[in-house]
C-alpha cells in the first residue's frame, strides 16, 4: 500500500492495521467474526488470498466457506476483524472484484434476459443511468462468447438449465473485468464440459495475472485446478500452496475424520 492511500484510508476514518497497509494482497481477513445467532458461523479467521493464483476454500457443508465470502465483501456484517482488497479498505476497491454467488441462493426467475445480466457487470463502469453503448453491448457479447452462450443472449434467465446459468454468471463477473474473482461453487451441479469450460476460463483469468478464489468440494480436482487452499471449518484449520497445505492430515482435521477410510484412500496420490 502506498503512503498516499494509507492517507486517504486514515482520512477516510478507517483504521488499517499495520499487516494489512503493508499489503499488496488481493485479499487479506483478519480476526473475522460472524454470528447469526449464538454460535459464530466463522470464528476469528485470518487469511490471505495470494496475486496470481487460484485459491481454492475447502471445508465440509456448514462450515463457513459462504459466510466468510459474504462477509469478506461487507454483503452480511462481521462481529469483528478487518477486511482489505489490495491493501485498501474494501470500500474502496469494490470495483476489482468480481464475485459470483452460490447457485442455491439466486433468484432465478427475476424476469430478465440473458444478455441483460450480463451487462449488469458493466453498469459499474458506466453508472446505472448511462446507457451502454453499442462498443459496451458487443462486450457482453462477447464475454457470453467466452463461455460458450452467446447463442442464448435473449433467453430468458429463467429458462436456462442450472449449469448454463452459471455460464451467465461467469460471463457477467467477466464482463465486470475485475482483479479478484470470488466464486462461491462454481462447479456445482456442471456437467464435465461445463467445468472443463469454466476452469479454463479461471486459468485464463489467472495468466492475465488475476486473483481467483473459489469454493470448491470437489477433492480430487484441487491438485489439478488450484495453487493454494484455504482450509475451514468455523475457524481456519490451513492455509498455503497446495503441495504442502493439501495434506490428509489437514483434510482430516478439517472434516473431522467424517470422509472416512474410503474416500481417504481415494484421494491418496491426490492429497499427500
Ligand atoms: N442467513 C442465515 N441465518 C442463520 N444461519 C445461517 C445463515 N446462513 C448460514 N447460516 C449458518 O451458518 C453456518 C455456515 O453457513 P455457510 O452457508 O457459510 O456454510 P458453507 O460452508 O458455505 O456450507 P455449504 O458447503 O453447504 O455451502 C451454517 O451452520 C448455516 O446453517
Ligand atoms: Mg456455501
């Protein structure tokens, strides 16, 4: 972080801590803390999501891979910790990222086209009463392209299938142009040549030299796909590159024993 926006972030009345100022990270938490109720859903969770990596957030269903995500954008509020995106509080930085929800939690049948929810991921650029241009339009277009659903332009959302949907949606966080891609599950519930797709996409972003974090359940595609892991359950169980982080010692303190001797055996050669 340079020192004029450590300025303008103190001017701002936001305090940074010292880690996270010194920080070019694309995302750095630190000590978050969220509750819904009595029992925190994530619980004083540090982490740092490296530059040109793909990161993947590993963690048994209910363990707070969402939550932290939500809370990391400000989109549910934290009981404490800090946030920040290159080394600036987030509010200053929402316009690189990207992020790309759970599937489970969309209202899919808002009355909108295909190519409408693309372009939303331009209005940022553009400001919500400009009009987009036609240069804008044909920039959606082909970011449709790019995960194989221009043909699909003026469909409605609704009647889409759920892996094409999420072609959409990626389609719209690349419309975005972001620095830091956060995805929650991308993968969920695609067919094989959605996820070759998707992840191709991904590793593009990647060697264009963006940060890309998902959520990700699938254990024996992490080696292959990811860089870096980030283990949690409620609290961050580890964190690193994926050599040496993506460990059955890790997985088993992560799921808490519950993948059981077969699946461990499975993923042996995978996980080392
Ligand atoms: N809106 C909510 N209100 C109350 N509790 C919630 C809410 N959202 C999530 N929770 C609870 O918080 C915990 C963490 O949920 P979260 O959705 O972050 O888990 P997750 O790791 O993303 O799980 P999954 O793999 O199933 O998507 C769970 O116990 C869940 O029941
Ligand atoms: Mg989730």
């Amino acid at each position: 972080m340079t020192r004029v926006a450590a300025t303008i972030a103190a001017q701002d009345g936001r305090a940074i801590s010292p880690a996270a100022a010194a920080s070019d990270c694309p995302l750095t938490l630190q000590g978050i803390t969220v509750s819904y109720g009595e029992k925190p859903a994530v619980f004083s969770v540090d982490a740092a999501f490296p530059a040109n990596a793909m990161t993947a957030i590993i963690g048994p269903n209910g363990a707070g891979k969402s939550t932290m995500l939500k809370a990391a954008l400000g989109v549910i509020p934290r009981l404490s910790g800090e946030v920040s995106v290159f080394g600036v509080p987030i509010e200053q930085a929402r316009d690189r990222i990207a992020y790309v929800p759970q599937r489970a939690s969309v209202d899919w049948d808002f009355p909108t086209t295909v190519i409408d929810v693309v372009q939303m991921g331009l209005y940022r650029k553009v400001g919500l009463i400009g009009r987009l241009s036609g240069a804008m339009t044909a920039q959606a277009k082909e970011c449709l392209d790019r995960v194989g659903m221009a043909d699909f332009a003026h469909r409605q959302i609704g009647q889409l299938s759920g892996g094409q949907q999420q072609r959409v949606f990626l389609a719209r966080a690349l419309a975005q142009d972001a620095d830091l891609y956060l995805l929650d599950e991308p993968f969920a519930g695609v067919d094989a040549a959605t996820e070759r797709a998707i992840i191709d996409v991904l590793k593009l972003l990647k060697s264009n030299g963006k940060a890309v974090v998902a959520v990700h359940h699938d254990l024996s595609t992490v080696r292959d796909y990811f860089d870096h892991v980030f283990l949690i359950n409620v609290r961050r169980v580890a964190e690193g590159p994926v050599e040496t982080t993506f460990t059955t010692e890790n997985l088993n303190a992560t799921y808490g024993g519950r993948l059981g001797a077969t699946h461990m055996a499975e993923l042996e050669g995978v996980a080392s």
